[in-house]
C-alpha cells in the first residue's frame, strides 16, 4: 500500500510556488502511475501537512487492511488463493433458513433447532391459528381453481411449538431441513378426518408453500384408493409417487401466485435433492412440465381413483 492510496476530500491545501508547478508539469509527462501523481495533490505539487499519511497505512495495516483481495486483483497477483478465500467467505456466509437471502451477522433470529430467519421473513410470521386457517381455506380455494383439486372434506389446523411437534411426530429435535422452504408440517388422515399439523412461528410464504404440499397429501388420502393402487404400484415406488406430486403441486402451486422467486429457489433446490422428493419431483416434472407464469397449468396429476403413475 502506498502513502498515496488514500482520497481525501475538502482538504484545503497551501498554495503552490511556480516551481513545484512545473515539478509536477514534468512529472505528469513522466511515466509514473496516474495515482501517484495525482492522489492527494490536486494538480498542485504540495502535499498536506494536515494529513499523516503514514500513521494512517500504519493503523490500516495494524488491523488487516493491507494487500487486500482488491489491491492484489489489480496487482494480479495471489489470484487462486484470491477466489479460495472468496469460497471460504461464501461458505461462512449466513443465509435464511427460509427464503434463502443472505443475512447480516445481527439481523436475524436463530431458531432452537439451529435455523436463521432474516428479518423480513420475521415480519411476515403468521402470528394467530386463526389467521394460518384463512390462508389454509385460500390455498384449498386456489388448488381447486389450478389443478381440480377439490377437498370435499373438511381440514382442520393444529399449530404447537416446533418442540413438541417434533415429538409428536417422533423427528429428533436438533433435525432441520436445509433443503426446503417449507416448515415442519404433517398431513393426517384418522377415521377419514382430516387435519394439518403445523409448527407455529412461519413466514407466510414458507406457509403457503407448506400448505400446498400437505393439502396434496390430503388430497390423496381422499381421492385415491390405496388398496387397489397398490397392487399396480411397487412398495418401492410409493414415496416417490407421494411426495414427488406433493413436491409438484408445492412449486407449480408457488409460481402460479405469483411467488416465482420462492418457486424457483424451492425448484433449485428440489432438483438438487437425492432422496424421494427429488426424485420424484423430477418424475412428475417431466411427465407434467411445470407453468412458470401466472396461468393455469394445462395438465395436472390431480387425477382421481388412480395413481399419476405405476
């Protein structure tokens, strides 16, 4: 680092003697860079003694400011290790846990089971059941508009703390997925009653998308008859045919409110995946492509009395 790399503005400067002038005239013509004859002179050819040019690169440098990735990039120098740091930097980097953006070091909150939620999503928490029932009638009211999805059935709403619903549904506590924007939910179907169990806390898009999935398992515990599909459909292959189509209805369900940001993020993501919901998420995909405008969507698997597939 140089004395010269530092830009000071409003600084007023002593006014220069004919001398210095032509001294920076010939400098000018010379073949030094342009900030070491211009940075901090203002075409003038004294230098402030205002200014501690070099107690400043000392302080700078005492607390890591010097050879920097910037300096060293214009320098060309170091620059494998330049982006290695940059993947470290990526990698220590704070995402939320919900949509994704990254997040300040102090604005954001830590879930018990380790998750991030950045501020905006704090702000959009579903904070009542009975607000989180409202947009569970919405998205019932939109599923039969999209896809024909009709839920003849009534659907009731548990909301409890993340907590107790993990014991309840026997997750293990410190379990979280980082590959979904969707909160912990469950679709169950008792005595032909249907009912979702939510944890409370969520964003409202995370919600929305939630209730997508588990309405499509609902959906199917109401339209399909398991005894005779699965005869047609190997043990194997039941979990890809479950939650690929819920995984469908989830995003295609997102794009066509509008929400193609979380759409395309929750697609990402689902596309990436090894385990049943990606796999099967790009069965149905490929058999019923997705609509990624705001219309309804052509073809859907929402086909009662059989299974999409076999």
């Amino acid at each position: 680092m140089h004395d010269e790399d530092f830009m000071v503005e409003n600084e007023i400067l002593p006014e220069a003697d004919p001398q210095s002038a032509e001294q920076s005239a010939v400098a000018e013509k010379g073949d030094l860079p342009y900030h070491e004859r211009y940075y901090l002179r203002y075409h003038e050819g004294k230098r402030s003694t205002a200014l501690d040019l070099s107690g400043t690169k000392g302080f700078l440098q005492e607390i890591g400011f010097d050879g920097g990735e910037l300096r060293q990039a214009r320098e060309e120098k170091n620059c494998a290790e330049i982006f290695r740091m940059a993947e470290r930097d990526r990698a220590n980097q704070l995402y939320c846990s919900y949509c994704g953006a990254e997040i300040s070091c102090v604005e954001f909150y830590r879930m018990p089971d380790g998750r991030l939620r950045c501020t905006t999503c704090s702000n959009t928490i579903v904070k009542s059941k009975s607000e989180a029932e409202d947009l569970c009638q919405r998205v019932i009211a939109n599923m039969d508009n999209f896809f024909g999805a009709a839920l003849d059935s009534p659907v009731s709403i548990e909301v409890m703390e993340e907590r107790k619903m993990k014991k309840k549904l026997g997750v293990p506590l410190g379990l979280w997925d980082d590959q979904s924007i969707l909160i912990l939910g469950a679709a169950v179907c008792k005595k032909k009653k249907y009912s979702i169990l939510l944890e409370n806390g969520a964003p409202r898009i995370s919600l929305i998308a939630t209730f997508a999935h588990e309405l499509t398992h609902i959906w199917q515990y109401m339209h399909w008859d398991n005894r005779q599909n699965f005869k047609l459909c190997p043990q194997s292959n039941r979990l890809l045919v479950y939650e690929g189509m819920a995984k469908w209805a989830e995003i295609q369900y997102l794009y066509l409110v509008g929400e193609t940001s979380a759409a395309k993020r929750e697609e990402y993501l689902t596309l990436n995946r090894q385990d049943e919901y990606g796999l099967g998420f790009r069965l149905y995909e490929e058999r019923f492509p997705l609509s990624r405008e705001v219309m309804v969507c052509p073809e859907t698997p929402f086909t009662p009395d059989r299974y999409p597939f076999e």
